[in-house]
C-alpha cells in the first residue's frame, strides 16, 4: 500500500540464477534462485551502487517485494525515499533465499548448501551483468534478524566483495538469542520420539503451525548452517543431550565460533575496511538481541572500528520502518 502515490515506480525486474555454490546441499533445496531486481524510476542502473537484501527467518526477498497489506513493500519504500530526495540513486537486489528449514543464517553450509558464495560470486555476477551496477567497493548487505545476521557476517567474511553493511537486530551473544530456544526445540523434536526426519515431515504436511514448530525448524537451521553434521539427517543436530539439555561443550563451540562477537575479534581488519558499518536494536527486542548488540558495539569501539549504532524504543517485530533511516545512509556510504 503506497504510502506517497505521487511517488513514481521503479521497475523491478526478476532474474532467475543457476547456483554452482547451491549445488548437493543436503536439503534438496533447488540450485535455481529467483531474484527480484528494483531500479530507481528512470534509470537502468548503470554505475549505481549495489545493495542487497537479506530476509529474515521464514521469509525471501520475494516476500519483500510481494503486495503487502497496510504498509509497504520495499519497493513501495525504495520509491517513497527516492521521490522525497533522500535515497541516492542505487539498485537493490532481492534474493529468494528461503530453505526447506525455513530461513538462512547466509553462511557456507554442506547442509544448507555455499550461500555466502552464492551471494558475492553467484549473485553479484548475474545482477551487476544485467544492469552493469556495483562492482569493487560499490555492494552493500543489509537486512533484519537472521538477515542482519547475514550483512554483518558476510562484511566480515568476504571483504574483496561487500564495501557496507547495515544489521538491524541481527542475531548475536548466541547464549542470549539461541540458549532459550533449545530446550523448546528439544521439546518440540520430542513429540516425534526425537527424530529430526519425523518433525520434518509432520512440519511439512501440518494444517497449521505453531510457535514452538518454528522455533523447533529454526534451531534445527542454525545447526545445520553453524555446525553441521554428515552423519546426521540434514545435517543437524542440536548442541545440547537431548534428554538433560545440558550443553555439548564441542558442538556449542562450534556454533559461538560464528557469533559475530567472535568473528569480529577474530577479524577486526575486515570491519574496519569497510564504508559503512551500521548495527541497531530495539530496546524492548523480544529476543534478548539488544545485549549482543551493546557487547558487539563496545567491541568495535574497542577496536577502533568505526560505525554507526543506533538503539530506538521498539520490539523485534514491525520494525520496517527503521529502513527510513538506514537505508539511505548505506546508500549514501557507497555512492561516493
């Protein structure tokens, strides 16, 4: 629902990608990926900065570009912010990254299959062809959640290929975020005897699902993407003795060696290479995010990385709006 209908409309193009990085992923995910492409109203894109869009848990970029009722698409945003002056001129790709797990955490994954790879080489190639934008210091990520996730942990990682990034709740302080979950993912896999394969198929073929189903398919996704195991059926397997909850010291390392406080002590050079860093978190997020938020803040200060941090008085939830203020400041960081 535009918001502005004086606003003229950017064309958003849809490009379908065939992904080496996706190939044998152990979910049967398809190697084919959807992306939707908006352009500002009036260009081709040509020689416009490159952002990219990272969903959240159970959601795609498709989702993002999709009708939405009683507020706007992202597109509708994208226009609004550039009719009023102050979006710079810059293209954004929306990937459909959505897996049978029902989200992504955008790293490289046996499991879940090579989507940090899929994002710098795969995708960057395929958009910038088409509508000859981007290129080396001109791609910025940003998302929300598990997206923001993604953008920061994808700055870090990939540095040759993202010049900015903006996390919006991302997930981070893993023993905040993620300890709470696991005991209602073990309950949740103890309705189908303890069977990974048997709470997926009953997800799968539900009439309705409810909040400890997703939780139960999160946990299972962030297991597969952070410490996934060839020998266990779709390569997940929670970090925790499934009968005392008690936490398997080897597989919770594996998983705290992708928070990013940890990749951003480990890697505090790919921070600071960047153009723009921005991370925020609602003050009242239902997720224990704000936390990580602070520890990752006060870190980077340590470190001398320079960024933007913002806290607002909100939730996790609904929060699209903050894109208002985000959005153009990443765009503004790459179009020097």
């Amino acid at each position: 629902m535009r918001r502005d209908r004086t606003a003229p409309a950017g064309p958003v193009h849809r490009l379908t990608i065939e992904s080496d990085a996706l190939a044998d992923n152990r979910l049967g995910d398809p190697v084919a990926r959807d992306v939707d492409v908006w352009l500002p109203p009036g260009h081709d894109g040509g020689g416009l900065p490159l952002l990219v869009d990272l969903a959240g848990f159970t959601n795609s970029g498709l989702g993002h570009t999709a009708w939405k009722n009683f507020g706007e698409t992202l597109p509708e945003r994208l226009d609004r912010l550039t009719h009023a002056g102050t979006l710079p001129p810059v293209v954004v790709a929306f990937p459909d990254c959505f897996t049978r797990l029902g989200g992504n955490q955008y790293v490289n994954s046996p499991a879940m299959g090579r989507w940090e790879d899929f994002l710098a080489d795969d995708l960057t190639a395929a958009v910038e062809a088409r509508f000859r934008c981007g290129g080396t210091g001109r791609r910025g990520l940003f998302g929300k959640s598990s997206g923001g996730y993604g953008a920061l942990v994808n700055a870090i990682r990939r540095p040759d290929a993202w010049a900015a990034a903006a996390c919006l709740s991302g997930d981070c302080a893993f023993e905040l975020c993620y300890g709470p979950e696991l005991p209602v993912a073990l309950r949740g896999l103890a309705r189908h005897g303890g069977s990974t394969e048997a709470f997926l198929a009953a997800f799968e073929t539900a009439n309705r699902r409810g909040g400890e189903e997703i939780t139960t398919l999160m946990m299972l996704a962030m297991a597969a993407s952070y410490d996934p195991d060839p020998k266990a059926p779709f390569g997940a397997v929670l970090p925790v003795d499934p009968y005392t909850c008690e936490i398997l010291p080897e597989r919770w390392a594996a998983w705290r060696a992708w928070d990013p406080l940890h990749l951003a002590a480990r890697h505090p050079g790919a921070l600071a290479g960047l153009r723009g860093l921005w991370i925020e978190c609602g003050e009242r997020d239902e997720y224990n995010l704000l936390y990580g938020a602070r520890r990752l803040h006060r870190r980077l200060e340590d470190h001398g990385v320079a960024h933007e941090y913002r806290e607002f008085p909100d939730g996790h939830l609904g929060i699209d709006y903050r894109l208002d203020e985000v959005l153009p400041w990443l765009a503004g960081r790459l179009a020097g």
